[in-house]
C-alpha cells in the first residue's frame, strides 16, 4: 500500500499572516525605532542625511538602501494591486522614514485569500 504525503504548500502569504512573523517585525520595528531616536539625537533628522554624504564609503551605503527600497516599492506597489490595497501611504511613508514603511506595510499585511 502507498502512503501519500501531505504537503502543506508555504506561499509568502501564509507566511506573512502568521503571528510569530508579526512578533518578529514588531521586534525588528522596536529595535529599529531605538536606533533611529539614537541617531536623531545625537545627529538631529537633517544630521542623518548629511552624514550620509560624508565620503565615498557612507554615499555607497545610501544609494544601495535607496536601490532596495526602490525594489520594495515595486513589490509593493504590484502587492498592494494585488490585494486591493491602498498603496501611496505606504509609499509616502517608505520614501518619508525608510525601512519603516514596508515593515509596517508587512506588519498590517492581509492578503486577498486571508480570513
């Protein structure tokens, strides 16, 4: 007799409504949030950019986080699309403060399938 496995298909979806991923991006929200008050009182949030601009090393650095929060727009513009869900608060939000906006994005994500 053949026993038949049952395979539970992990998609991004399921992944992104379970309660342990909210745990760790609230985690990941908090830690980032310490860090940035840090920076803006030791550096106020003009400071911030300005450091970035500083030499060659710290430039590369910028441009490679816009580069891939410029992929994280995309994603979640067609992700947005996808599951009728505004867009341009997340995006203004992402372009405003950074990483913050598509973490908050991910942290009250709900996709089209889920209840």
């Amino acid at each position: 007799m053949l026993k038949t496995e049952t395979h539970q298909e992990t998609t991004p979806e399921s992944i992104m409504n379970k309660p342990l991923f909210k745990v760790f991006l609230v985690t990941g929200l908090i830690l980032l949030s310490l860090l940035t008050a840090a920076a803006v009182v030791q550096h106020g949030f003009v400071g911030i950019f300005s450091e970035a601009f500083q030499n060659f090393a710290t430039i590369q650095i910028f441009v490679d986080l816009l580069i891939a929060l410029i992929f994280v727009l995309i994603w979640m513009w067609f992700d947005a699309k996808k599951n009728n869900r505004p867009f341009w608060p997340w995006a203004l939000l992402t372009l405003a403060v950074g990483s913050f906006g598509p973490l908050f994005y991910l942290l009250f994500y709900k996709s089209k399938g889920a209840k």
